[in-house]
C-alpha cells in the first residue's frame, strides 16, 4: 500500500494529537500528586 502525502499528513496530525492527549494526561497526574502531596 503506498500511502499518500495527504493520508500521511493526517496521520501525523492525529498522531500528535494522541501524544498530546497523552502529556496532557500525564502533566494532569503530576499537578494532582503535587497538590495531594
């Protein structure tokens, strides 16, 4: 399967916003531990 520029640029796209969810996630945990601490 050759994957288009356009199909690729999405991909990427929603990658980065899985990372981002992901850090937004774990920044949330960390300020949680720092007040519960």
């Amino acid at each position: 399967m050759q994957i288009l520029p356009q199909q690729s640029c999405l991909i990427n796209i929603l990658l980065q916003a899985g990372l981002r969810q992901k850090v937004d996630e774990i920044i949330k945990n960390k300020m949680k531990r720092r007040i519960m601490f």
